[in-house]
C-alpha cells in the first residue's frame, strides 16, 4: 500500500498551528530585529535531514566568521505536536545524539516560519513536497530562494523535487527568476550529526546561488562543491536509492561482496543510462552525487534503503517492514517512478526492474538475482 510508504506524513495538521514555542530556557531564539547582515534561513521538515542542515547552519565555529556566514535558522514541521518536541528538547527521536543549538528556533506557524525567509531549505519527503509546498506557498517571500535536499521522483508526474518546487509556486514569469538549486551527495545524517568528514554538492542553474550556497554550508569538516548539472544531481540522488535496495537485499541473501561490487559498477551505468537521456552530464554520475553517493547509500548499515533491502533479502514483507518505520524510506516510491522514465526514455534498466518486481510484484529475490545473472552474455558499456 502506498499509504504505508510514508508513515510519517500520513496526517497534515491544520494550518493554524498554536503560538510558536520558545523554551523558557533559550529567549534568544525569538526572531532578531532585523538591520545586519545575517541570512534568515527557514528549513522545512523534521527529519534526518533537515536537523542535519540545522546543525550544519549552526555550526559553533561560526561565531569567528563574518555575520553573512552565521545564518539565523528557523525550523518548521507539519506535525504541531513534534515541532513542540524538538522546540522544548532541542533533539529528536529521529536523530538520536544531534542536539540542536540554542540559537536554532522552531516555529509552529505556517506563515511565521517564512516570514523573513532568504533562503528556504526544503527538506521533505518527495512524496509530499507538493502537498507541503501548496500549503506554505502563499507564505514564500517573492524573494526568497530555495534549496532542495530531498532524493527522490514524484509518483505519477515524474517530476523531480525542484520541479514541483517551481511548478507549486508558480512565479511571474516577467520577474526576475526565483534561485533555486539542490544540495546533494553522500551523506549518512547520523554521521553528519558526529561531524565526521563530508562532502556535499551544490547544483544550480543559477552560479551566484551555488556559491552563496558553497559559503553557508562549508564548514572545517563539510566540503562543498558545485555544478551547474541540476538533473543530473536530482536524479542520482533519486536513483541510488533503488540501487542501494538492491544492495541491501545482498545483503539479506548474503551473496557477498564480489556481487555487491557489481551491483554498483552496472547501478552506476543504469544511472548514466537514464541521466544522459534526460539530459544530464555524464560526469555528474561518477561524482560525488553519482557514483560517491551510491557507495555510501550501499553499503552504511545505517542507510534506510539498504536497510530495507536486507529486510527483504531475509524474508521480511515490504508492508510489514516499512509499518516499522519511522522515517520515510524514499527509494520505494522512487522505483515506481525511475521504471516509468525508463520506459519513456527507452533506457535499459534490468536493476531497477528487478527491484521493481520484488517490491511490487511478488517475486522472490532470490529468483530476482537468477534473472539478472541469466542475462544474454554482451560487452560491457556504461552509456
């Protein structure tokens, strides 16, 4: 059922949400006058992610650098009741050992999180980036800017997040365009959240957007590259994720490292497959977004997709396995979506079918791998 693909997002609040909630320990996190040079940034969604980018924001080696590097963050979430949580606990159930900074404010309502926004970050599940995007538009500033850090491709559309960002919002075509870009690459949140080693990448078609970007979230740990290959970055972001279920139900059948190795060399060609026939550079997919991601995505024990491939390679039911879940595990609706731009772009995607068939059509993984290996024998090509 795809209700149960995204356990965290069944029920929207109504828009009038209670006052915003300020522990009465931490007065500074009420809105600053305004007349400095530090950005107001509002992040959407109170997952992994989006505390991730909080804390990244926040960063206490910021104190040291110039006001336009120190950033004023405010956070937002559809669920009043959670919001109220991580406002008074400054953490979150979903990022266990990341403890938001006092600075960091929580608003629960719609229209004062955005109020001041200079650039909104939006970090919600694909699946329900338009119903969230409907809900706030009215509130965007004209001239805030945006920047997408979900993965994934929308069911039924096939669009990709920062298309149905533009689609929802609907600007004036005689204005001056809204800057809007995608941060992406490998990065595990609870690793994030230890500030362990990174990198991160900026895609953009707008260059100044990029490395005001590149700026804001560069830390001495997170190193930030940019590109101005929008689709190419969405859409590895997006197909990695089947990859990595892929890898994950390996995994659960322990078929070993040498197949999990092929998997990712020939996951990495189906993505360069179907990204240079939408359009995107072939270099973005051996990149940090392409082939770097999709190493992390296969092989970290904590990424939600491989999770979630090793519950099925076990014997787990998908439904059963995702009502376990709190978070949203995007990669399955993703599938869906990547077999549909398959088809339509005519491109040749054996994994992503067969993940398809084992998540939706009943077959065993096990006869799923024996379909592949059975494959016609042929030369080897990435493109």
């Amino acid at each position: 059922m795809i209700s149960l693909l995204l356990p965290d997002f069944e029920r929207i609040e109504p828009n009038e949400f209670v006052a915003s909630m300020t522990p009465p320990s931490h007065k500074s996190n009420s809105i600053q006058p305004a007349g400095d040079d530090r950005p107001e940034v509002s992040i959407l969604g109170l997952g992994q992610m989006g505390l991730v980018c909080a804390s990244i924001l926040t960063d206490q080696e910021r104190l040291n650098k110039p006001l336009r590097s120190r950033p004023r963050v405010t956070m937002w979430g559809h669920s009043a009741e959670e919001a109220g949580h991580v406002a008074q606990a400054r953490s979150s159930e979903r990022l266990p050992g990341l403890r938001l900074q006092d600075e960091v404010r929580v608003s629960l309502r719609d229209g004062e999180a955005l109020a001041r926004a200079e650039l909104i970050v939006s970090a919600v599940p694909v699946q329900y980036c338009r119903s969230v995007w409907e809900r706030l538009g009215k509130y965007v500033p004209r001239g805030a800017s945006v920047l997408s850090v979900a993965k994934g491709i929308e069911n039924g559309t096939l669009l990709r997040p920062t298309q149905i960002i533009s689609e929802v919002l609907r600007d004036d075509p005689d204005s001056r365009p809204r800057k809007i870009g995608t941060l992406s690459g490998p990065t595990i949140a609870a690793e994030l959240a230890r500030c362990l080693p990174a990198t991160m990448i900026c895609a953009s078609d707008d260059e100044a957007f990029r490395l005001e970007v590149q700026r804001l979230f560069a830390t001495r740990w997170m190193r930030v590259y940019t590109t101005p290959d929008v689709i190419g970055v969405e859409l590895a972001g997006a197909v990695k994720n089947v990859i990595a279920i892929a890898a994950g139900i390996l995994d659960g059948l322990q078929a070993g490292y040498n197949a999990k190795s092929a998997l990712l060399a020939r996951g990495v060609a189906e993505i360069a497959r179907l990204g240079t026939a939408m359009g995107a550079s072939q270099d973005t997919f051996f990149g940090i977004a392409g082939a770097g991601d999709l190493a992390t995505s296969c092989f970290s024990p904590e990424g939600r997709n491989r999770s979630c491939g090793e519950a099925l390679g076990k014997g787990l039911r998908l439904d059963d396995y995702l009502a376990q879940q709190r978070s949203v595990v995007e990669g399955v609706a993703t599938t869906k979506s990547v077999v549909d731009l398959a088809e339509k772009y005519r491109v040749d995607m054996p994994i992503t079918r067969a993940v398809n068939s084992v998540l939706f059509e009943g077959l065993d993984p096990i006869d799923a791998i024996g379909r592949l290996m059975a494959r016609e024998q042929k030369p080897e090509r990435v493109n």
